[in-house]
C-alpha cells in the first residue's frame, strides 16, 4: 500500500527511543515529530539524518486502515501493546 497524503500517523503514534537529529531525547509515543510538515509529510525523507526505524516502516492496512484517525489508532495500540513492562504509560 501506499502512503495516504496528508496522514502522517506513523510520525505521531510510534515512540522512538533513540536520540535523532532534532529531537535528541527521541519522540514519545503521540507527540508529533518536529520533521513532520503542514502537508504531513516527512521533511527528512531520504535523509540519512532520518531515523532508521522510519525508514523500516511500511505502510499496511493492518496498521494504516482506511484512513488516518484509524491510523492513529492502530499505531497507538501497537505502540501501547508493545511497550516494555515498567515504562511509563504502560
């Protein structure tokens, strides 16, 4: 599947935990990304500065829906179901 214009839930749900260029204490889970345009759009897409989990992420209904409000809520489950024990929010 493609990736649906104007969505960019996959750059808000997701937590990441490594330090990435502009955000160096990574991004909790539900905060927007400071790469993600107005457009929604990744500004670091084909960036090596780009983390490398984003770049690993492939759009598919099973995770995306049909469209983004469902998105936000399939990542964020997936995000709440696979925290470790122990971390806040768990």
């Amino acid at each position: 599947m493609q990736c649906r214009p104007h969505c960019g839930a996959c750059c808000v749900a997701p937590a990441i935990s490594q330090p990435f260029f502009g955000m160096p204490r990574g991004k909790p889970a539900g905060e927007t990304c400071v790469h993600l345009d107005r457009e929604r759009r990744c500004q670091l897409f084909g960036d090596p500065r780009r983390p490398q989990c984003c770049g690993q992420f492939l759009a598919e209904p099973a995770v995306c829906g049909d469209n983004r409000e469902q998105a936000l809520a399939l990542l964020a489950a997936l995000e709440h179901d696979t925290r470790p024990a122990g971390v806040e929010g768990a």
